[in-house]
C-alpha cells in the first residue's frame, strides 16, 4: 500500500482507493494521461486561488498602511488598532500565500 496524493484534491489517500475518499473523483479508472491533466487544472486552479489570496492580503495591508498615514488616527483609538490588525494580517496572510505558492510549485505532478 502505497501513499499517493489525489489528482483533484492533492488530499494524500492511499493508492488501494478506486475514488477518493475526499472529494469523490473516481480515478480507478483514469489513465495515467487523464491524471495528469486532471492534476495539472487543479494546480492552477489553487495556484489561482493563492496568487488572487495574497492580492486580497496585500489591498488590507495597503489599506491599513494608507489609512494610517492619511488619516492619523488618534494613537489608542479603534481605528489605529484597525489599522495595526490589518496591516499585520496583511503582511502576515501574504507572506503564508507566498510560502504556500512556494511549495506548490516546487510539488511534481
Ligand atoms: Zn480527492
């Protein structure tokens, strides 16, 4: 029994699988070609769901930085803490959606 990722999900799930027991693709009887293609569409389909993830992050990180330097909230107020919080969820949610760009790119097929 082997480990292998699913074509559709990349949900790791054993080889003695006819489907996958996560999202239901039936690749039993898939050919090697048809699992490919079929791993390949997913992959840009997250790489495309990570790249348009990590332009949202970057809007609320600009916005917070924006705000701050335009408005110049009152320090201790809501709205200088709102900035802070999305600042730092923007560079934070940023930089995760890279690394995870990293590594999806790195995976092979
Ligand atoms: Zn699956």
């Amino acid at each position: 029994m082997a480990i292998i990722s699913c074509p559709q999900c990349q949900k790791s799930i054993s080889d003695k699988h006819k489907a996958c027991p996560h999202c239901n693709a039936a690749f039993g009887e898939m050919d090697a070609e048809t699992k490919t293609r079929l791993a390949a569409r997913t992959k840009t389909q997250k790489q495309q769901s990570l790249m348009n993830q990590s332009f949202i992050a970057l809007i609320l990180f600009l916005g917070g930085f924006l705000v701050l330097y335009w408005q110049h909230p009152v320090p201790g107020s809501w709205q200088q803490t709102a900035c802070y919080g999305a600042i730092a969820i923007g560079v934070v949610w940023y930089l995760v959606n890279r690394v995870r760009l990293v590594f999806l790119k790195r995976k092979k097929l």
